[in-house]
C-alpha cells in the first residue's frame, strides 16, 4: 500500500474527549474514528488490524471443530422474557417498530437466539457434542461509555457456544477451549502478561473463568500467583484468598483488562427453550451448554494499551496492519525513489505486507514520527546519505543496522 493513496491521516494531537490511551493513539496514528461516545468506525490501518485479530480467532475455533453460522442482531422481545432478562438486563437497547408496533431488542449477547435455534437440529445424545461460534457486532447501552474500545455501545465479539449430554463431556471441552483461549492471546502478542483467572460463576457453577492482560488501564484487580500462573479476580477474593490451584497465599495484586471469558451455562437457557435430547435410554434430558466470548475491539484497545510507547504504537507483528514500513526519506531524488520502487516490489513480489511512505509533500521529520506513531514492526529507510543501504530498525528496538535489499529479503523470510 502505497502511503500517499491512503485517504487517512495522523494527527498531531489527540481529540480532547477521549481519555484513555489506546483511543488517543488508534485515532491519532488513523486507524479509527470517532463517531459518537462508544461506536468507532475503523479506518483502513485499523481494518486491517481487526482483520488480523479476527482470523487469529477464527483459526483456534476451527481447530476446535466449532462451525462458524451468523446470528441476527434484531431480536424479538419473546426471547428475552422467557428469559427473565428483557426488563432484568439494564444495558439491553430495546424499541417499538413504528409499523408493526412489535418489539425487539438488538443483540447484547445471543443465548436468546442460539438456544432455540439448536432445537431444530439437536435431538439424541449422538448428535453432541457440538460447537457452534460466530463473530458479530454486538450492543450494549453502557450507562457510561469509557476508555476507548475497552468498553463501548457497539463493538465486535467472538460467541462461542457448545452442547453437551452431560457433565463430563462438558468439562472436557470447557478445558480444550481453555486452552485455544492461551493460544489465542499468546498468537495476539498478549500471551506472557495474560492470566487465567478465577472470578464468580453466579448461578452456574462455583467458577467462572475470565482471561485478565494486565496494564494500567485495567478496570479489574486480580490476584497472581506466581507459582501458578493463574490468578483470582477481586470480586471473590474474601471468600478464595488462596490460589485455587496450589493453596498459595503470597499473591500479587494487579490491574487488568478482562479480553475473554467462559462460563458453564449447563441447563440454564436449554430448560428455557425446550431444548432437549434423547439419552442412550430414550429418556428425555436437557441440553447443557457453554459459552465462550472475546471482544475483538477490546481486545485490539488491550493490545495499545500494553504496548506503547511516548512515539506511538507498537504492535505485535502477529496483528500489525503491515509487517515493514518501508519510508523514502528523499521523494524528489529519482535515484533514491528508484531503489526504493524496487524495494517496495521486490516486498510485494515476497509476499511481504508492505505499506510504503512515498509521499511527496511529507517532510523528513513527519515521515519519522509518522512511523512511530503508526508502529509497524519493522521499519526500513531508503535515503540519499545511505545509497543501495536500506536502515532497518525495529519498532520495540532503539538501535538501527544497515542492509542490503537481498539481506532485507532474507531477514523476513527468515521470520516468516
């Protein structure tokens, strides 16, 4: 992608009602923007990025054997009575039809829909366990709207829900998604300061299970234990004061953001709907279920929030919007901008992902500043001082080395 047709721009200062740092600098660098207070429309850096958080997710639950469907956002009011939860959730947006006086809700989560859905297909005990996920726009009427895409009206989130015959089944792919959640974070760049984490399982089953990244701009407190490397959420830490693995009590408290969670439904929403199976007996029995949630936007504002700098963004290579950012510092020297065309095809020519600053009315100092602002892994200069040198220097890193464009080649095969 060539820079100067990027119909985005950086800004030098942050809008001056966004507090938080993950929406100061995704607006700044361009990757999203502001709409009203919780809906950001996403630009294309932050597409691309989205993207690559989204497929990161859709591979660990293919992997599970989860099938991916598409649920409706408009749902029926009827759903959410049989629930208890149409007058009960307090951030459920709700409306009237203007025309058929009918009314719905949009979509805050989708046990309403998914629970009913599966009756038409679920039936024997032979027919489980199955796993079934999508990857939709949600919304909630946050009382207050904060920090970015930590906590929003409208906003993206994986829903992963699994059926079961009974317990034991149930506990077996609980903990096999346990551990695609791992890899998930770990693939996000996200895996060394995220922890798995107790938290209150309400009328489900003693525990819940949350995935906590710590940063400072944590809404949560959690407990670590170090010897573990999981930790307890500060909801129950009067009545689990220990690690609930080991017994420890020398646990390190901490600030986090919660980017995941999964919860033991069991027969909660299934005895609702009806939704049942014919077990080996012939007996009739309730489905028991679980689910499995991320929120992408938060997790993409997590991932600003721990790792930047006072320049800009430093995004893990796994989920940056390009790997190199190559940056010809000398446009107007035909020499110059000659070498850095064929840099910039031989990148593409690799299969290398490659957003390239030519732009001609850009200085020398915006274009570096640009740079770490937008916080591509890798980038590589092409100037008139250097000749067929190429300054390469990564993002996280202050030293800078020289190479040639075959060694440039070489170098990112080499991390492929």
């Amino acid at each position: 992608m060539r820079q100067s047709q990027l119909f985005t721009k950086t800004r030098k200062e942050a809008p001056k009602d966004e507090e938080s740092k993950n929406a100061q600098l995704l607006i700044r660098a361009g990757y999203v923007d502001k709409l009203m207070a919780g809906a950001y429309t996403f630009l294309p850096l932050g597409f691309r990025v989205f993207k690559n958080i989204e497929n990161i997710i859709r591979e660990e639950m293919q992997a599970l054997g989860a099938q991916e469907i598409l649920m409706p956002s408009l749902q029926p009011k009827e759903n959410w009575v049989a629930t208890g939860r149409w007058d009960a959730l307090d951030n459920l947006f709700r409306f009237t039809s203007h025309y058929s006086k009918n009314e719905y809700a949009l979509g805050a989560t989708h046990e309403e829909i998914i629970s009913p859905l599966m009756k038409d297909f679920l039936f024997s005990y032979k027919d489980m366990p199955v796993g079934v996920f999508q990857i939709q726009n949600k919304f909630r009427d946050e009382k207050r709207a904060k920090s970015g895409l930590l906590r929003g009206r409208e906003f993206f989130m994986k829903d992963l829900y699994s059926f079961h015959a009974n317990e034991e089944d149930m506990d077996a792919y609980y903990l096999k998604v346990k551990d695609a959640y791992i890899r998930i974070f770990e693939r996000a760049g996200l895996g060394d300061i995220t922890y798995f984490t107790y938290a209150s399982g309400g009328t489900f089953s003693k525990y819940s299970h949350e995935f906590q990244t710590l940063t400072d701009a944590g809404e949560d407190i959690i407990y670590i234990c170090d010897h573990c490397k999981v930790a307890i959420n500060d909801e129950i830490i009067t009545e689990q004061s220990t690690c609930p693995e080991c017994g420890n009590a020398d646990l390190r408290k901490e600030k986090a953001v919660e980017v995941g969670n999964i919860f033991k439904l069991k027969t909660k929403y299934s005895s609702v709907f009806g939704l049942n199976y014919k077990d080996m007996e012939n007996a009739e029995c309730a489905v028991i279920m679980g689910c499995y949630g991320i929120g992408l936007n938060r997790l993409m504002g997590t991932i600003v929030e721990a790792y930047h700098d006072e320049y800009g963004i430093i995004w893990p290579e796994s989920v940056a919007p390009y790997r190199v950012h190559l940056v010809n510092l000398h446009v107007h020297n035909e020499e110059t901008s000659a070498f850095a065309e064929e840099i910039y095809a031989a990148l593409q020519g690799a299969g290398v992902a490659v957003l390239y600053d030519d732009r001609r009315e850009a200085g020398i100092g915006e274009k570096l500043k640009d740079s770490d602002l937008i916080g591509i892994p890798l980038r590589a200069i092409v100037s008139e001082k250097n000749g067929a040198q190429i300054e390469v220097k990564k993002r996280k890193e202050s030293a800078a080395h020289m190479v040639t464009k075959e060694q440039l080649l070489g170098l990112l095969a080499a991390n492929n």
